[in-house]
C-alpha cells in the first residue's frame, strides 16, 4: 500500500511557511492497528497528532455505561479533543478507538507547543481546525440531546444504505445504539416498528433499507 502523503491531505500546512514544512516533514509516521484503544477517559494527552489514513472513533460514556459516538477522525483532519487537551492540558474526556488499520503524524506536546509559536502556517492550521470541528461537535451533542430516537435512526438507516446501495447493512443493535447514543432495547423497539411497517427487513446482525422514501419522510416527522 502506497503511504499517504501529507502534502496532498493537508495542503494549507504544504504550502506554509518554511518551519512548517519542516516540522510536518520530520514528523514521526506511526501505524496503528484496526479495534485498538488509542486514548481513554482521564488520559493525559502526549501527541498531537495528524490523521493520514484510517478512521477514528470517539465516544463517550454516559450514566449506566451508555456509550455515544460523538464523531470520527478521518484522513486530513485532526482530534478535536486531542487538540483541546493538549492545549489547555487537560486529561481526556472520552475514549477513542481505530476503526481500521491508522496511520498518523505525531507530534510530541513539546514540538507541538514550540510549533505554535515558531510555525505561522501550522498555529493557523491548528486553531482553524479545532474552530469547525468544534462546530461539529456542538452539532452532534445537540443532535443527541434534543432530536426524536426516529429521525436519528432514520438518518443512519439512510445514510448506511447510500454508502453501498442494494447491500444489507452489516451492523447489530448495540452498534446502532452506540451510534446513536441511546439503549439496544430503545432501537429494537424502534427497528421492529419499522419492520411492521414494511419500511426495514430485519436479519441477524443486518438489516435491509425496503422503503428509503418513506425513512426520508421519517426524517422530519413521525410517520
């Protein structure tokens, strides 16, 4: 596998300033492996790292031990929380998780913190990201707090079956409930209604989009 190039995912930091270019091209590359925990709750955080392949996922965990994804980390971007802890020097939030084989760019909290200073490209790059992804966050906690378990699920039934039309989508309650932050029994309910009106086909650890108009439908308001 051709190893991704930073220049290509992070143009902006490419095309910066001369001590950002050095500091991107004597970052050290790590390569982690699919379903490893990278980070978890009351962490310290000591890199500040740069997503080159791969996905991230980052949860958290509620009363009861209720697990909610609150967003992936994805080729060309950076952890939002990552950054705001190793800024305020906080202890991490949340946990994440690979998703599939990772590879990053990793800077040391030093390097990064010296890179703040002596790096205009890079600082811009850092607050810029941390500024619209933070956006994203707040986007989803108010997803989670405030919209119907419906149209939450209606989304993901969605978007699952736009990602690979005709094909079953491979995922099992509990997953589906983490992802949407609420109980496996909550989306059983809700999945089984579905079936009864003919809109999902339910199977063992998969499930089948038969009516997309009328989840799109679902999307804004109850049936």
């Amino acid at each position: 596998m051709t190893e991704p190039s930073w220049p290509q995912l992070f143009p902006t930091l490419a095309a910066g300033d001369p001590a950002t270019r050095a500091l991107l091209a004597g970052a050290r590359t790590l390569a982690l492996p699919p379903d490893q925990q990278i980070f978890h709750f009351g962490a310290q955080c000591a890199n500040y790292v740069l997503m080159l392949a791969g996905s991230i996922r980052v949860q958290v965990i509620g009363e009861g031990g209720r697990e909610a994804v609150l967003y992936r980390v994805r080729p060309g971007q950076a952890c939002v929380l990552t950054t705001c802890c190793i800024l305020g020097g906080d202890d991490y939030p949340a946990e994440g998780f690979t998703e599939s084989a990772v590879q990053v760019l990793a800077l040391t909290k030093p390097v990064f913190e010296r890179a703040l200073e002596e790096a205009p490209a890079f600082r811009r790059f850092v607050f810029a990201n941390l500024g619209s992804r933070l956006t994203e966050v707040i986007t989803r906690m108010e997803e989670l707090a405030f919209r119907p378990i419906e149209r939450r699920l209606a989304d993901f039934l969605l978007r699952r079956s736009s990602a690979d039309p005709g094909a079953p989508i491979a995922a099992t309650h509990q997953e589906i409930a983490v992802e949407l932050g609420t109980a496996r029994e909550v989306v059983s309910r809700h999945l089984k209604r579905l079936e009864a009106a003919g809109l999902v086909r339910l199977g063992r650890s998969t499930l089948e989009v038969r009516d997309a108009a009328a989840l799109a439908r679902l999307q804004v308001g109850p049936l």
